[in-house]
C-alpha cells in the first residue's frame, strides 16, 4: 500500500459490534501490522494489570478489544498488545477558547508516515454520546469530539527520566482520548477523569476543549500531573513535543525539542492576540515557514522515519463537526465531517 491512508467508517451498535465491525474492515492490515511487530498469542502479567483495570473500570473498551480481534480473526491478547504498543509521532495542538467560530481545537498529526492506515469514523455506541473522531486502524486510540461538545487531542512529549522512572503498568495514554469521549461532556469533567485515572504508562500532553469555551492541556507523566489553562484574555494556547507549563520536567535530550521551540515561536507570532476563526486556524495549520513549519511534511528527497504532517484535524462544535484533512492540510482540502 502506498505510505498513508484512510479509510472512513460508521459505527454503530454495542461496543463490541463496533470492534467487530472496525476489525473486520481493517483485518488484512491489522494482521500484517501484528506479524510485523511479531506480536505474540499468549499472556503478558504487566498487561494484564491494564487488562484488569480496563474490564472494571472501562468495560466498554474491554468489550470493542473484544471485538476488534473477533473481527480481524486475531488472538485478543495480540489485538490488546498492538493496542499497548505506542504509535509514536510528533504533532501540534492548537485550541481556541473562543472566536467568531466558538471553540476550536485543531491537530497536526505528524507520524513517520512508512505503513499507516488512518480511520475517519463517525461513531454511534449504544447508550454512550455519538461522536466524530480519527483514529489508528486496528486500535481504540484516537481523538475528536463527540456530540456533547467536548473535544480531545494529544501530542507526544517525553518526560525527565526522573519521572519515568515511576512508569509501570496501568492506563496507556492512547487510551484516554476514546475513555474521555464516552464519559465526559466538559474539561471539568475530562479533568477530574484525568486525576481520577492518572496515565501510569508514558507521558505526553493531552489538549481538552468544550462547547461553552473551556480549555486545558493535562501534561501527563507517569509519575507527575500538571494542568495548563487559557490566561485571563482567554487567549490561544500550543502543545507541542514538550511540556510547556515550566513545572513538568522535559526529556533535555530529545532533538524535537528545538524544532517544538520553534513552532512555539511560530504559534506567538500567529495568534498573540484575539479569537482566531475556522479559517484562521485552518490557514495556520497549513502554514509553511522556513524555521517552526506548522505543516511538517517535506518535500522530494526527505527521510522517511521523519515526522512528518499526514492529516490535520480542527473539533469545531459550534459546528458539530470534525474538519479533517486526508494529507498535508496544505495539499489536502478540509472536509467536514458531521454527526
Ligand atoms: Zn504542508
């Protein structure tokens, strides 16, 4: 297959129908990525720690793992291992408390782009809020928003080896984003959720915005939990690939961390003040710059491990839609998708 794409599904039923339905349209992929990643059948005591707070806590998700492996013909424990395994990837967050749009939260997803197929999915969960949102085929992970208003988003970001030193088996942050979609319909409550379940596993930040305007970002640590939120003018806020707040020890070495400067820079320059709109941030999402590029890809002779912008996706939900971008948003049109 080519190196990036996307297939768009609707979902709907109980959760393990969905897992079902999603395995059985991604199964050749899902089964090559698990033979690729050698993944084998058979139990693994650190995860089925998170197995065990999954099917208490979360028992929805236990039940589209479930499914998902009955769909894709593959064993559960390989489906729930490739759903342990991080992703990776780098991407930029962007959220809006407010403009003449409403809220906004937008995301570049930036992956070494080698194997990858996306999910565009509208998703209709009995007894649980319907909700639009990306994802990784063969995976529960992904972000979006979901008919309450509320929206999620994440960037990868290393905490200090001093932190991860505490990391052990427990809530993977992938896992987040599709836990909070279900349960939550605002930050307040997508936040007490955070506290309630800190990721134990790795550290990255995760962007959280909602319909009557209120914005965070949680910076994520195994060992240390850190809320940023809108200053009083209520003005534009960045994630990058490194946490921002000034009390989350950063990962010095990481050699992202320069290039995260520098979209930082980029972003204080676009939005030092006022309530950018939809197509304010649909132009700074696809924005080129020689140092701090917001879109990322590269062009001709480019490394294929580097991380690079695939889609971009902007949770609009004065809208009720996900705008998304199927490639470099400077190539790839937004389209909307709604509920
Ligand atoms: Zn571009």
């Amino acid at each position: 297959m080519s190196q990036v794409q996307f297939v768009e599904l609707s979902l709907a039923g109980t959760r393990r129908e969905i897992g079902r339905a999603h395995g059985a349209a991604v199964a050749d992929y899902l089964r090559a990525e698990v033979e690729g990643a050698a993944i084998a059948r058979g139990s693994d005591p650190p995860l089925e720690d998170a197995w065990a707070l999954l099917t208490r806590r979360f028992p929805g998700l236990a039940d589209e793992l479930v499914g998902l492996s009955e769909g894709a013909g593959l064993d559960l424990w390989q489906v729930v291992r490739y759903n342990g395994l991080c992703p990776g990837g780098g991407c930029t967050n962007v959220l809006v408390p407010g403009g003449p749009d409403g809220p906004l939260l937008a995301m570049n997803k930036d992956v070494a782009p080698q194997n990858r197929l996306f999910t565009i999915e509208l998703r209709r969960p009995q007894g649980e809020p319907a909700a639009v949102r990306y994802g990784h085929a063969g995976r529960l992970f992904g972000y979006g928003l979901n008919e309450r208003g509320l929206c999620v988003a994440g960037t990868a970001a290393d905490a200090s080896p001093e932190l991860m030193r505490a990391a052990g088996p427990g809530l993977r942050l992938g896992l987040l984003g599709p836990i909070i979609l279900c349960e939550c319909a605002t930050v307040s409550e997508a936040l007490r959720l955070i506290e309630a379940f800190p990721v134990r596993a790795e550290s990255g930040n995760i962007s959280l915005l909602d319909a009557a305007g209120g914005a965070a970002v949680v910076e994520a640590a195994p060992a240390a939990l850190q809320v940023r939120l809108p200053d009083c003018d209520r003005r534009p806020m960045c994630a990058v690939n490194l946490f921002s707040s000034g009390r989350m020890p950063t990962c010095s070495e990481a050699a992202y961390i320069a290039n995260s400067e520098r979209r930082l820079e980029t972003f204080r320059e676009a939005f030092g003040e006022g309530g950018p709109g939809l197509r304010d941030v649909m132009a700074f999402m696809r924005s080129h710059c020689q140092q701090g590029s917001i879109c990322r890809h590269m062009d001709g002779t480019q490394q294929e491990r580097y991380h690079q912008t695939v889609m971009s996706l902007i949770c609009a939900p004065a809208f009720g839609a996900l705008f998304l971008s199927q490639g470099p948003p400077c190539r790839a049109p937004y389209r909307r998708y709604g509920f």
